[in-house]
C-alpha cells in the first residue's frame, strides 16, 4: 500500500474540509476511499489550519485510546484559531488527562443504560407526543427535520437539563447559531460566524446562570441540580463549570441525534426494501439503527494534537501538530465493513466510530439511541409511502455533517 505524507498533484483540486464543500456536495467520501488507499495519514497544507488527516478506522481507534499522546484541548475543531472576549472554560469534550475522567463521571453515572430504565416511559412520552402531531397533521407535505429530528432531542434534552418547556426554542436557536455559526441562514445578521457563535455562547451562559442559580434554592431531579451540587475532586463545581456542563449537553446532545435521525429517514426513503423489511420485523430496528449511525456518521471530525514526536504507519508526527479524526471515512473502511457503501440494516458485527473512541467516546450514545429507537419505533409502521419534495438542503459545517431541511411526503396508514 502506498503510504506517501506528501499528496500529489491529483489530488490538489479535493477537498475535505471545507464547509462550503459539504454543505454544496455532502460527505467527499471518493476521495477519504484514495487517501485510505494511497496516504492514510496524510500531511494537509491546503486549509488555514495545517494538519495530518487520518482516515482509517485502525488509527483512529488506536489515536482515540491514547489520550495521553493526542490531545483535544489545543485545536478540537480544524478551524482559525480566534480569540474570544468570552472564554468559557473548556466543556468536557476539549477536556484531557487528568481532569477528563473525573469530569465525566458525573455525567456518565446519568447516562448509563441501568439509569436510563429508570426515565425510559418519560422519553418515550415525548417521543410519542412529537411523532403523534406529525402523523395527526392532514399536511402531506413537511420538513422532516423541522417536525421530527431536531424538536425531539432538543425536549429530551431540556427535559434532562430541567428547562422549562416555554423556553425549548430557545435552546433549538442557540444550538443552531453555534454549530452553524459558517451557515449564513443561522449567522447573527451583520457578524462574522465567531461573532454570531460568541453571542449565542454569551446567552446560554446568562440563561443557564439564572436557571442555575433559581435550582440552588429549589433543586429537583435533573441535571443541572446534579451540576450544582456536583464535586470533582472533593470540592464542589464552580459555577461558570456547572454553566459549561449545561453547554456542552445542549449542543452536543442535540446536534448528533438530530442529524443521524434525519440521514435515517433519507437511508429509508433512499432503501424502500430496507423500510419493509423493518415494518415486517420490528426486530431489526436496533441494528437498523446502528447502521444508520455508520452510514451517516454526523461529526465529520475532531482534532487531536500530538504531546510528542510519534509515529503512525511510518509518518513521523512532530510534538504540537495537529491530527484531524474523519470518523465518516472510519466508517466506511473496507478493512472493517464488508460492502461499506451499501446501506445494510441487519449489518453484523458493526463496529462504527459515530459515537467517538476510548475516553472521549460519547457519554450520551445510550441516549441518543433510545432517541433515535423511539422516533423510528412510532413513525415506521404507519409509513405507506414516503417520497423526497426536493434535495435536502445541508449545513455549511465541517465539524457537523447536519441537514437543515428534508422535504418530504407521507402517506400515513391509519392507527391501530
């Protein structure tokens, strides 16, 4: 296998990380398919930001488990470095070694599947009550995203925080003017993209401060009373880290769920048989879920920054460079997927990287599944037929493989 660091010329008009790029064409999976082939880890000079692309399933798997020698802290996202006037301290995914472990165990206690039993019939309440106004609706014609995949996380979530459910649009806004700070529909008019990210950042923090400080007085069984009453260390949060907490479950507890249960419902629209074969054996649903998670894989990537000189498949990485993680590329690794392209529902073993690696694998992944478990569960069976209205309309990211839009047309069957 070719293994070169310095790509040539064939493969100067590629790209795979622009935002401009996968918002106009979607993942450039042809091209991570040469660089497993030809450089799996290759050196990338064509960006603002010089790193290393790694693409294979192997790497990334062995990078991920080795925290103490990748770091995230340093460039979690390959973007221009900017200085913010509002710097928060860092959430829990740009966290590491030593503070990482007992950070997240806060969290991860909460988001065990055990734990979840115990708040399964509330999420499945909400699931059912958001699936139900979709199939009550006379309109044949909706936004899929708009009724189905981003409401749903978005109440889970502030359910799970303790928003009050007047304010759950709030958090839909914010949440969009952070991840697609690059798209211009979700941009502040008249700012720049770390401007309009820095706002919507200042006014979770404000939001979260009074909800936080109001649940001092008045704590009850939700995440943000476990913030606050939470120690690491033997010493109890700091407020602007119990803020940070708050942050980091909006955002990343949204955006991942939202965006593979979209790229689910266009696998299904796109594999017909695959929808029949799940209304005839409910039973595939849980696999058919993982491979969704595969096939649409919504972080692009995340950054890792090397603590000292190393070595992956003979390129030598240099201590302070940064590495970029393309978990979609993972995911379609032909040494690990048989048929990696085709969408297989009963796919066995699936061993994706959606949800991350090692210690920084996601500690809401049993949630977003049962998400992900309760929409399709009510929304599948009574589907007679779904067709696209037009192409979906994608997110100016490179860090979020996101939909904004997915037209579609449902004919409903009747309830049972």
């Amino acid at each position: 296998m070719p293994n070169t660091a310095t790509l040539d010329a064939s493969f100067d008009d590629l790209e795979i990380i622009q935002p401009s790029y996968f918002q106009e064409h979607g993942y450039p999976h042809d091209t991570w398919r040469r660089l497993r082939a030809e450089a799996p880890v290759a050196r990338w000079d064509r960006f603002d930001l010089p790193f290393w692309a790694i693409t294979k399933h192997a790497d990334i798997t062995a990078i991920g488990k080795r925290p103490d020698l990748f770091l995230s802290a340093p460039q979690l996202v390959m973007a221009r470095t900017r200085t913010r006037k509002f710097d928060p301290p860092p959430t829990l995914i740009e966290m590491d070694p030593p503070d990482h472990g007992p950070f997240r165990q806060i969290v991860s206690r909460r988001f065990t599947p055990r734990a979840l039993r115990r708040i399964h019939g509330d999420i499945d309440r909400i699931a059912r009550r958001i699936v139900e106004d979709l199939l009550n609706d006379p309109t044949p014609e909706v936004d899929f995203v708009a009724r189905i995949s981003a409401p749903l996380p978005i109440a889970v979530i502030a359910w799970l925080l303790g928003v009050p459910e007047s304010d759950w649009k709030l958090l839909f806004d914010w949440t969009n003017r952070i991840i697609g700070a690059n798209d211009p529909d979700y941009r502040d008019p008249g700012t720049s993209s770390s401007q309009s990210a820095e706002n919507a950042l200042r006014e979770i923090y404000q939001y979260f401060g009074e909800l936080a400080e109001a649940k001092q007085k008045n704590p009850s069984d939700d995440l943000i009373s476990l913030f606050n009453q939470a120690e690491v260390n033997g010493r109890r949060l700091a407020p602007m880290e119990v803020l940070s907490y708050c942050q980091v479950i909006l955002v990343a507890g949204n955006e991942t769920t939202r965006n593979a249960t979209s790229g689910g419902m266009l696998n299904l629209i796109q594999h017909p048989d695959a929808l029949r074969r799940i209304q005839a054996d409910p039973a595939l649903l849980q696999p058919a879920i993982e491979e969704i998670l595969r096939f649409n894989s919504p972080i692009i990537h995340f950054g890792r920054t090397a603590t000292q000189d190393t070595e992956i498949r003979g390129q030598k990485i240099r201590k302070g460079e940064h590495l970029a993680l393309f978990y979609p590329s993972a995911n379609r690794d032909e040494e690990v997927f048989d048929r990696p392209d085709d969408f297989v529902i009963d796919r066995t073993p699936n061993r994706h990287l959606a949800f991350g690696i090692g210690e920084h694998f996601c500690a809401g992944a049993h949630v977003a599944r049962l998400e992900m478990e309760m929409a399709f569960k009510y929304l599948i069976p009574r589907i007679e037929a779904v067709e696209l209205v037009s192409e979906p309309r994608r997110l100016r990211s490179n860090l979020v493989g996101g939909i904004k839009e997915l037209p579609v047309r449902f004919c409903f069957t009747s309830g049972v």
